[in-house]
C-alpha cells in the first residue's frame, strides 16, 4: 500500500474520482489509497463526502438532580 500523508475525505474524494479518469480500476483505487470499496463507490457516486453524524449526547452525572430546581 501506498503511503498517502493524511488528507481531508474531499481531497480524499477528488484523487479517487482523478486517478479513476486516469484509468485506474476500482480494486487499484483500494489499494492505492488504502481504502475499501463502498469508499470507492461513494467517491465516483458523488463529489461531496456526507457530512459527519452528530453523536448522541452522553449523560452526566448531574442528570438525575436536573428536575430538582
């Protein structure tokens, strides 16, 4: 594999979708940019990555006591 310096995924996106043009098949694009092929997929499907889901809030240990006011 070859090593790639950390990119952001819409950089990550638009070298899939260049190198693609440039002929290169899906399982090449795997390899070249150590990822799997639903990344792959998803980068020839759309040019924006999806945003990042929002965790679900944790609960603290004050919780219990909020209704108490």
């Amino acid at each position: 594999m070859l090593f790639m310096p950390w990119m952001s995924k819409v950089e990550l996106y638009a070298a899939i979708r260049r190198d693609h043009r440039g002929g290169m098949s899906m399982r090449e694009l795997e390899r070249k940019h150590g990822v799997t092929w639903r990344t792959v997929r998803k980068a020839l499907d759309s040019s924006w990555p999806e945003p990042r889901k929002k965790p679900p809030s944790r609960a603290t240990g004050l919780d219990r006591y909020k209704p108490v006011r």
